[in-house]
C-alpha cells in the first residue's frame, strides 16, 4: 500500500508577507516624502522643512537628513536668490 503522501511532491514555500530589514529606521518615513518634496518646490529651505515636519507631522529630523532624502530623492537644491 502506498503512503498517502507523494513523494517529491514539495509543497510551496510561503513566501514572508513582509521582510524587516536590519538597522535603524529612516528618521523621515516614506509616507511624509510627497510633504518634503511638496515644501521643497514651494521654496522652503531644510531648516523649514524641518521645523514643518516637527511641528505639524510629529516628526523630527535635523535639516542635514531632509538634504539628504531629498539628494537621494535626485531633487535639485535651490540654487540661492536671483
């Protein structure tokens, strides 16, 4: 008599429904990047940004981290007054 299981038949892995990367988390989540980008067009400078995110979002990244999310977000820096 056979088993009831057949044999080589694997069964398929499940796959994680979310992977937890290792590390720190970012300061700024991604839910609040449209907001930067979004003051960022409107002329606000990253201390603004800032101080816009701690006050308004409960968020509170120093001015060199919105710099950074936005270089790595490839949006240009203000170029200064004409």
């Amino acid at each position: 008599m056979k088993d009831d299981i057949s044999i080589g038949l694997v069964p398929p892995a499940k796959a994680p429904s979310k992977v937890s990367k290792p590390g720190r988390p970012k300061a700024i989540p991604p839910e609040l990047e449209p907001v930067v980008i979004e003051l960022h067009r409107l002329g606000y400078g990253y201390r603004a940004i800032a101080r816009n995110l701690r006050d308004e979002h409960h968020n509170n990244p120093d001015f060199s981290t919105v710099r950074r999310t936005l270089i790595q977000l490839r949006i240009q820096p203000h170029q200064g007054c004409p």
